[in-house]
C-alpha cells in the first residue's frame, strides 16, 4: 500500500477535482467514506443545475483556519492519496474508512479521541484507492506538526498491510529505488518502451556494478551496454572523480539533450561511494574472478562481452519474474538466482 501526499491552498479546486470525471473518465461514483463527522453529514449535494455543491463542505472544513492563534501554515491544503497494490483484493468502504481514520491517527493529524484536532474527510472514486483531505488547522486554534508526515503516512501504510494481510512495501528509511511516476509511466507507453528510463538504467547500473570489480570495469561494462556515461569531477581536485550520470540514446529533453540520471536519482545504493564501498570491502566464497578455469586472463574485449550476456540475462531473468503469478514459484525462482 503506497501513500502520496501533496499540499495546497484551494480546497474547492481540490474537491472539484476529485468529484469530476478525472483526467481520462476514471472517476466512479465519487462518495465519501470518512471524515471528521458522518461521511453521510459531510456528502456536498447538487446544485440547481445537478452539479456537487461544495460550499457547504468547503466551510466546515475551513472554518478552523479564522480562528487560529497563529500564522496558519503554508499551503494548509493536505491530501494524501493511499492506493492498494494490484494484486491486493478489492476493499469495501469500511475498510477503506479504517484505513483512513489509521493514517489520520498516525499522521497526528486526528488522533483517536482528539475531538480539537484537524478537520479532514475520505473520498473514494475508485475501487483501489482513496484520497485524504484535510485542513492544517486544529480546532483548538493551534498548527498541527507537519513534520515527517510522508513518513508517518509510510508507518500506517505497513501497520494496514499488516493488518488486511496486503502486499507488503518497502520501509521509508529512502533506501528504496525512487517508484515511476505516472507521468514516466504514460511517457514510456506513448514511446512504446518496456518500461520508463530510470527503470531501465537503474537495472543496467545494478548489473554493470555486480559484474564489476573496480570503477574502470564498471563504467566500460556501461558503455559497452549502450548507455551514456558522464563523469562529475571534483571542484578542489580535477582530477578526482567524486560522482556519475548516466542516459539513454533514446532518451532526450525537448532540446534533443539527453536526460541525465546521477546514481543516486537511480537507488541510493548506486551512488558512487556506496559503489566504491562495495568493490573495497572484503568478498567471501566463492566468486567470480577474471581469471577462466584454464587460468588464462580474459581480455578486455572477452569482458565486455560477458558484461552484455550478463545484462540480457539479468533483464530476460527479470521479466520473467514480473509474469511468474505464484508468490512459492517467485519465491523458488528468486533463490535460485540470487547467486547469478
């Protein structure tokens, strides 16, 4: 279960938006299943003309921010929308409103029992997600603390994935690999890509980087699997290089430039130093070397080579692993090359 939040400063335009039809007709039946009242006191009514009326919704929720003690905070306009992963079973408005009232808990936004805290309501016009809505400020005139909210969403994401037994995700300690935005996503199926740039570089890194045992095999291993590679240079120290980027030829802004990626935009344990610190420390076992079974060195042309058979089979390996539906098999497949 993922949580995106974002702010801002008008809660109609918010609220218009997520009552309308959205962007492609992917809004259903648009309703409240949560709030800081009976979702059935807060549901806006029609207008003469048959639209959503929110004037009424809009002042309840606004109404804390004339009478707070202090500066109110900027872009006091909180969503967050909580979306389930695909694979996860489809969750009734009960459920969904659980969710919601444990995000807002663990947020400390509305606490259980906290009758002064912020106002906020749940809509849901999708059978995956829901979106969060509330207003920065307290009942009791005071701010609330905003800080780490991303975080605190992430918490009450794992204790709900727990709890419903959904698909569990990454902890949000900001050692996970950055997820495609919908924008990516979109761009790379008007492009017909298999998937968004970063993807691909960040799983072109990733195999160029286990292959490798310094940075000279690491960065020709790159460019001998097609990828551009920039090299950042230190500003004390010319010479000394403190940083990369790598693009896609494919890949380029509306200037025809191509789209550069620094390691840690790819993973943040693909930056350069962490890299630096993997090749350095000490290996254990078994491992490959560049030396054959017949004890004769491998050429430089012989590696790259072996560079490019590695990063194929490492993407053939990785699609294969996104159509394998049964969590036993993946779990089988995944064991079985964690060597590899």
């Amino acid at each position: 279960m993922i949580g995106k939040v974002t702010r801002g400063e008008s809660i109609a335009r918010l609220l218009s938006y997520l009552y309308g039809p959205g962007r492609r007709n992917e809004h259903v039946n648009p309703h409240l299943v949560a709030g800081f009242r009976l979702p059935m006191a807060l549901e806006p009514g029609l207008d003469g003309r048959g639209d959503r009326d929110f004037r009424h919704l809009v002042g309840v929720l606004t109404s804390p921010l004339d009478t707070l003690r202090h500066t109110p905070l900027g872009s006091p306009i909180w969503q967050c929308s909580v979306r389930a992963a695909p694979a996860d079973r489809r969750l009734s408005d009960d459920e969904w409103a659980d969710i919601a009232e444990e995000v807002m808990h663990q947020t400390g936004f509305a606490p259980r029992g906290d009758d002064e805290a912020c106002r906020w309501n749940a809509v849901r016009h999708a059978d995956d997600h829901i979106h969060l809505v509330a207003v920065l400020a307290r009942e009791d005139g005071r701010n609330p603390n905003v800080h780490r909210d991303y975080f605190k969403v992430a918490d009450a994401c794992h204790i709900v994935e727990k709890r419903y037994g959904f698909t569990p995700t990454a902890p949000a300690d900001r050692t996970a690999a950055p997820r495609p935005t919908r924008a990516k996503t979109e761009l790379a199926q008007r492009k017909n890509w298999a998937e968004p740039p970063r993807a691909t570089l960040r799983r072109l890194v990733a195999t160029a980087a286990a292959g490798a045992e310094n940075e000279g095999d690491f960065f020709t291993a790159l460019e001998h699997g097609g990828v551009l590679v920039k090299m950042r240079h230190s500003a004390r120290t010319p010479e000394e290089i403190t940083g990369y980027a790598v693009a896609l030829p494919h890949h380029n802004n509306k200037e025809g430039r191509p789209v550069w990626f620094s390691g840690k935009k790819l993973a943040p344990n693909l930056t350069l130093p962490k890299l630096r610190e993997r090749w350095s420390a000490p290996h254990e076992g078994n491992r490959f070397d560049r030396r054959p079974f017949g004890g004769v060195e491998l050429t430089h042309e012989e590696r790259s080579a072996a560079y490019q058979q590695a990063a194929r089979a490492t993407a053939t390996a990785t699609w294969q692993m996104r159509h394998i539906r049964d969590p036993a098999v993946r779990a089988d497949v995944a064991a079985a090359t964690s060597d590899v």
